[in-house]
C-alpha cells in the first residue's frame, strides 16, 4: 500500500472516498467516481481495509490509501436467521459509525482534505468539510412489513441528512434500476441528485464465445462460500466452458482451474471487462453494483438474490418484471434448468446512457468547492 506524503498541502483540490466493506460492490462502483475525479487533475485519496483496500490499490496503485476498519458485518447461513443476525450485530454497528466519525475528524485535522465522498459509510460527516454521501437505498426493505421501512426509513435519514449532499447512483424517471429504493416519496432534507448507472466497465465488440458462462461472486460470508460450493458443484457437470471470478482480492489460497473451467480468485477490471464480455450468461448475486456492470455491458445475466438480503431480493424480482435479468432462489438453483428458462426469457436490457450524469455532478462539486475557496 501507498503511504500518504504529509510534507505540504497541495494546492489542488485534496479528495477523500471511502466504500463500506459490504462485500466488494461499494468498492468497484467508486472506480468510476475515482477514475472521474482524476480526470480533473484532483489530489484524490482512499481509505479502506481487506479486500476493498486491495482491489482499490490494484486499480489505483499510485494513490495513498488511509487505514479505516469496516462495519465487518456477518451474515446467517439460513434466510431465517439473517434478520436476527443483523439485529445481534446493530450495536456493533452504531460502534463503528462513531469510530469511524472520529477518525475522519483526525484525517482531515492531519491531511486537511478538501471533500470527503462516503459510499454508505454513516460515519464520514464532518461540520465544516463538505461530504458527499452515496446510496441507491432510500427506501430499505424490511421482511416486517411497511411499518417497519417508515422506521428503517427515519433512521436512515437521519444519518443522511448530517452530511451536505446525497449522491444517486441511479436515473430518474420510469427507466431508472432500482425501484423503490432509489425513488422513495420523498427524499432526505439535504440535496440529492441522480448521477447515473455506475461501472467500472465499458462494452466493445460483441465477442460472445457459445456455450461459455462468467461466475461472478461476491457478497459477504458465508453466503459467499454457501454459493461457491454449489456453483463449483454444478458447473463441474456444464459441458461448455466456464469462468469463476470468487471475489475474494486478499485471499491467498485458489482453487485450481481446468481446460474447461477457469477460477481467479479477483481479476482487474479490464480481465474481468474480458471475461465478462465473452460469456453468453453472467451468473451472480443481484447485488446492485454487479447489475449496473452488467448493464454497462449489456450482457444477459441469470441472478441469484442473496437469501434474506430483502434490497437483492426485490431487485431480483424487479428487474424480472421489467424483463432486464432473468433470475431465481439459490435454494432451487440447478444451471441445466437455470440455462433452458434463460433461453427464452424476453431479456430486454437497457442502454448505459447515463455517464453525463456523473460528470455533470462532479463539475458541478468542483465548481462550488472553488467559489467557496475565493
């Protein structure tokens, strides 16, 4: 990792961005953010630990990144057990939330950061430094009923509203991802903007390979592994070709890979744009980053919501209404099945047209933050 020089303040702007550690989605859509924000000649840091710090550095590895602990929040083995799990670890939770707002405090005492952008990091406010916050869930689901997301909701936007903007990675209007989540009745009290679908990822030559399958996994344990098992399980019985992407970029042990199956425990965005581009099926998680990759692309994908996690589970059923992913319950998994019902689903996968949003959104933060400076 790149240890941060602190001999003098640079005159350019001084950017920090942390993703949460829930899984590697909150990393790989900052990418974009990061590869924009460089592009106008900004001073941009990081700040992570694990796998999101690893994958971050193997991105970007001439930008210092800053120690920050995660939430390290586990899921149940069961759909059942989730909610109690999540529950349990709430006070762990609020912990780290106060942890984490202390410890920007002294970052920005130290390295005297300009802007600090927080990808669902509750914790990464400040009184006087503006702070940007990212999420595409306004409206949390809850398997409780209604009355529960008007709570889940309050609570949500009272973290929200101490930061000075809320960034939506997401469209307005009906073509928009994510539903309900991202288009609430109404919004938190501070401004909020739509700044598109974010990827890491850019679609070229279709050079779709028959029969050939991408596996991408991801997501927090053990639902992680649970899926790797069975995945590892069914396509060791596919007679075409196949690519396993574990997401696991700090991970040291592998998995050895055959003539017909290929397993990489992480690959660098443009491997992963490779492999992604040459399979007729993208299989995985319904996490909402994963999707926006997958639209970039505009590739066909078979989706399995993680069991319990209510945000993936209505995004998978979303998603299959408007005829955009095929998906099913990684209870009933079975590829032969999976692979016949994909055949003649109506995929009807919309155009990544919405990069001008996040350009558009970034001028504009540039913009105030010089008037500002004056």
């Amino acid at each position: 990792m790149n240890q941060p020089n602190t001999d003098k303040i640079p005159r350019k702007f001084r950017i920090l961005i942390a993703p949460l550690d829930w899984g590697l989605g909150h990393a790989t859509r900052c990418i974009p953010i990061i590869r924009s924000f460089l592009q106008k000649d900004v001073d941009m840091w990081l700040a992570g630990e694990g796998a999101q710090a690893q994958l971050l550095h193997t991105e970007f590895p001439s930008l210092p990144i800053l120690d920050l602990p995660g939430y390290q929040i586990k899921y149940a083995k069961t759909k059942r057990g989730l909610l109690w799990k999540i529950f349990r670890q709430l006070p762990k939770m609020k912990k780290a939330i106060a942890r984490e707002n202390k410890w920007l405090q002294q970052q920005i005492d130290t390295y005297h950061f300009d802007l600090v952008i927080s990808d669902n990091r509750y914790g990464l406010h400040h009184l006087i430094v503006p702070c940007i916050f990212i999420t595409h869930q306004l409206t949390i689901q809850s398997p409780a009923g209604k009355w529960t997301e008007k709570i889940l909701q309050k609570i949500n936007y009272r973290y929200i509203n101490r930061f000075t903007t809320c960034w939506i990675p997401d469209v307005a209007g009906q073509e928009n991802l994510a539903g309900v989540l991202s288009h609430p009745t109404h919004r938190p009290k501070i401004p909020s903007q739509y700044i598109g679908w974010l990827s890491r990822l850019k679609k070229e030559t279709n050079t779709t390979t028959t029969h050939h399958l991408c596996v991408i996994l991801s997501g927090p344990e053990p639902q992680r592994s649970i899926l790797e098992q069975k995945m590892l399980q069914e396509i060791s019985q596919y007679n075409g070709t196949a690519t396993i992407v574990r997401g696991l970029p700090a991970t040291a042990s592998i998995i050895p890979s055959t003539n017909m199956i290929k397993v990489y425990n992480h690959l660098p965005a443009a491997e992963l744009e490779k492999e992604m581009q040459k399979a007729m099926y993208i299989i995985g998680r319904s996490g909402y980053s994963t999707i926006m990759d997958i639209i970039a692309l505009g590739k066909k994908a078979i989706l399995l919501p993680t069991p319990g996690q209510t945000e993936q589970e209505y995004l998978a059923t979303y998603l299959k209404k408007k005829n955009i992913a095929f998906t099913c319950s990684s209870k009933s998994f079975s590829l032969t099945n999976v692979l016949q019902a994909a055949e003649s689903f109506p995929y009807q996968i919309p155009a990544m047209s919405s990069a001008n949003l996040l350009t558009a959104a970034i001028e504009e933060l540039l913009h105030q933050l010089r008037v500002v400076k004056k």
